[in-house]
C-alpha cells in the first residue's frame, strides 16, 4: 500500500505528497494535462517543442539546468500524445529549489528569440535524424496515419510534418504555453523524504500566486469505428522487411484495456511467449516479432510488428501470424498461463513503483487520469481478469474490419 495526501491551491493545482524516509533525497514532478493530441492539425509538434523550450530559461532564471545543478539536482522530461511529463530529484533538503525552478516556468517562459531559435534547430534536428534519415523511421506517422482519420492521435508527438516546427514563430509558443501550461491543468506531486505540511507551504509559497488560467477545453473528434480492412505496401532503404498490424481497442483503465495488455503478453513476453515459440523457434518465419499496447489515454491500438527471417515468403509469414490470433479466438487460454502472465505483471508493477521517482511519476499520473488510489488497486483489477474476458477481447479485436497492414519492404531485397 502506497500512502499519499492530497491538497488541492485555490488556483486549481493539485498536489500530492508521498512520503519516504528511507532515502536521503527527494523528487518533484510536474505533470501537464497537455501532449500531442492538443495541437491543431496544422501545428503540429508543439507539444514535444515545448518540452525543449521549457529548459531554455523562465521569466526570472535564465539557466535552469545549472541552478539545478548547484543544489545537486538531476531532471529530466517527456511527452507523450496525453501528456508532458516533467521531473526532477535533489538531495532532500534542497527540495525548495525545485519548488522555486518549476513554479518559476509554471509562471511564464522568458519567451527569448535566441531560446526559441536554438530549440527550434534542435527539434528540427532531431527531426531528421530520428524520423526522416533513420531506417524505419517514419514507421510511427504511417501506423497513426492509416489507423486514424478524425481523432489526433493520427501524428505522432514530434509532429506530422517538419515544416510545422520550421514554420512556428514565438507568437505561436506564447499562444500554445498560456492555453495549456497552468496551475488548473496540472498535478504536482513530491515524493521521498518529505514532510506533507512542509510541502504543502512550499507549494503555497511558489505556486500559490501563480493565477488560474482560461485552459483550451479538450474537444477530439471521436474515432469512428473501422469498417474496412486497410493494406499499404511502401518500399524505404531498410536493410530488412517489416510486417505490422494494427487493432483499434478501447481506453486506458478499462477491462478491454487491461485484457489487451495481457494478451500482447500471452503473444510475446519473453522466450517462452507464443510468438517466440512458434514463429521464430519453431517455424522460423520471424527473425523479431512483437505485440503490444499503444497505451493512451484515449481509445489506442493494438499492435504487432515483426521482422520476417531471411527468403521468407511474407504471405506465408503473415499467415502463421494471423493463425496464432484465431488460436486465441477459438480457445480460452490455460489458466496457468495466464496466472504466469498475471503473476510477471505484478512484478513488474511492483519494481517499476520501488523508487521514490517512480511513485511521484505514477501517482501523478494516476491522479490526472481520474483516480489516484489506481496506484493501489490496479494489481486487483488485472488479478480479476479471466481467460474468458481475454478469448472476448480477441473475438472483438482481431477481426478484419478493424485492421490495418503495412508490408514495409527493403528496397534492397526488391533490387536483389
């Protein structure tokens, strides 16, 4: 049982303080009801910009990561297409130096061209190397792109296109920041060898006069549901083939959520996974093969991607694939695979919330998902779930209609 408090500031900002007196330092996370599923179609990447931009200086400290620095301090942040996560840790008597840094980018950037000219190279870069130059990897913008047509969840957090980060001017930033970064739209939660009271004035001290803000309403279009199977075949410098396959399942923090998530385990969680068994051991068709969840905040993905083994034919490799799906269909899994599935999870839950750091970042996350106390129920709520709960969610997922493929082939084998 992990054991927190809560409080709420006038200004709207919610904070939760757990508490650990076991290490001698002490973590702060901000974590902002923002990613890239806010951004307009036409403006994409912004939420990943910003991430960067948030390091590149506040209206009254000009060098974030080096007065971090003097108090022995760390950080770090991401984004994802719900969320902009951002942490740091520090010896546990300096926690107020945290307080003062993140209150003060909470309050305003400095808004600086040469910060924003700097970062915008830096993402652009990043662009390139990561996406357009490397192999496999646009494969994110083809996946979001066919699978989705209203909701945005079709671009990935770096955004559609480069030339929406090319094109940002500092107006845009300032819009984009004040809609979204607000003391109404974010939790921040202290962890580690804390005091609840102590950080509850500190909070009131650095966030407290921090106003409420006019937060932009999230309002996605629904996706709606799939009705026809998809297919594309793109050829990329690739030094190897790619198959992948893509399912539209339901939301985060549901059942259907949670039987897809043990089900990518049942296909391809470790050696003895069934894929690995019987695609890449025994018949060896795949030289790599996964499944798994995309696991957003709204209704996601499930996904299989694999990489077919040498003089393979791809419709024989897709076959075995397809076969080992209607397996899970037409038969209910044993229960002590599934109990050896359950009992991995657990572990795994349990080591990824062992470090102070870890639970801050849960518990917040968890709290801006609608239920903090999920930190302390969610190993229940996968334990409930039934080999027949999991033949249902395979029934209702793999079917046709609700299908996306992509056969990603290397422009070398074609020329061979």
């Amino acid at each position: 049982m992990i054991k927190y408090k809560k409080h709420t500031l006038d200004n709207g900002l919610r904070v939760i303080v757990h508490q650990d007196k076991s290490t001698p330092f002490a973590a702060l996370n901000v974590l902002y009801r923002v990613g890239a599923k806010d951004e307009s179609s036409d403006k994409t990447g912004f939420a990943h910009f910003f991430e960067h931009l948030m390091f590149g200086g506040s209206i009254n400290i000009s060098d974030y990561d080096q007065e971090l620095q003097n108090v022995g301090g760390n950080n770090n942040a991401f984004t994802s297409n719900d969320i902009t996560n951002y942490y740091l840790t520090v010896p546990a008597e300096n926690i107020e130096t945290g307080f003062w840094l993140e209150s003060d980018r909470m309050l305003s950037l400095a808004f600086s061209k040469k910060s924003f000219d700097t970062q915008q190279q830096v993402v652009i870069e990043e662009f390139r190397q990561n996406y357009i130059n490397q192999p496999f990897g646009d494969i994110w913008h083809l996946i979001r792109q066919q699978a989705y047509k209203e909701h945005p969840y079709q671009w990935p957090t770096i955004g559609k296109e480069i030339k929406h980060i090319e094109e940002a001017t500092l107006e845009d930033v300032k819009e984009f920041f004040f809609q979204h970064y607000a003391p109404n739209n974010a939790v921040l939660v202290a962890s580690g060898n804390v005091d609840f009271d102590n950080i509850l004035a500190l909070a009131e001290k650095w966030f407290g006069p921090i106003p409420r803000r006019e937060v932009k309403q999230r309002n996605y279009p629904t996706e709606s549901a799939q009705k026809e199977f998809r297919t594309q075949t793109v050829h990329r410098d690739v030094p190897n083939d790619m198959l992948m396959w893509s399912w539209h399942m339901e939301a985060k923090n549901t059942d259907n959520y949670r039987c897809g998530d043990f089900t990518s385990d049942v296909l391809a969680s470790g050696n003895s996974s069934r894929f690995y068994q019987k695609l890449v051991i025994e018949k060896q068709l795949f030289i790599d093969i996964d499944a798994f969840i995309s696991g957003e905040e709204d209704p996601g993905l499930f996904l299989i991607i694999g990489k077919p083994a040498d003089n393979v034919d791809l419709q024989e490799a897709k076959k075995a694939v397809f076969e080992e799906l209607e397996h899970l269909k037409n038969e209910m899994i044993d229960t002590k695979e599934l109990e050896k599935i359950k009992n991995k999870f657990e572990a795994n839950l349990l080591y990824s919330e062992s470090s102070y750091l870890d639970k801050a970042m849960q518990l917040a996350a968890y709290e801006l998902a609608g239920d903090v106390d999920l930190i302390n129920t969610q190993v229940d709520k996968y334990r409930a779930i039934t080999t027949k709960q999991l033949q249902e969610f395979a029934q209702k997922t793999f079917v046709d209609t609700n299908c996306n493929e992509i056969f990603y082939l290397s422009n070398a084998k074609k020329e061979s």
